[in-house]
C-alpha cells in the first residue's frame, strides 16, 4: 500500500510539472509572416 501511494504521489506530482511548463509555455520566436491586413468595409450609404 506504501508503494502504492508513493507511485500515485509521484504520478501527481509529475502532472503537475508538466502542466505549469504547458501554461508557462515556451516563449519561442513571434511567427515571421503573417499578422494584422487593413480591414476593407463597404460605404454604408
């Protein structure tokens, strides 16, 4: 039973790291192409 609750810590323990590393993300390099287009509206007459 100790064993038990010694791997289900672990189990816990490790979800919890990697899901802070998933939210924190990784930062990396902004995409090089892409981005914002002027937006083209009709006259309203």
């Amino acid at each position: 039973m100790k064993l038990l609750r010694r791997i289900l810590g672990a189990l816990v323990i490790a979800g919890t790291v990697a899901g802070g590393i998933r939210l924190k993300g990784t930062g990396g390099v902004p995409p090089q192409r892409g981005g914002w287009r002027p937006l083209e509206l009709p006259d309203e007459r």
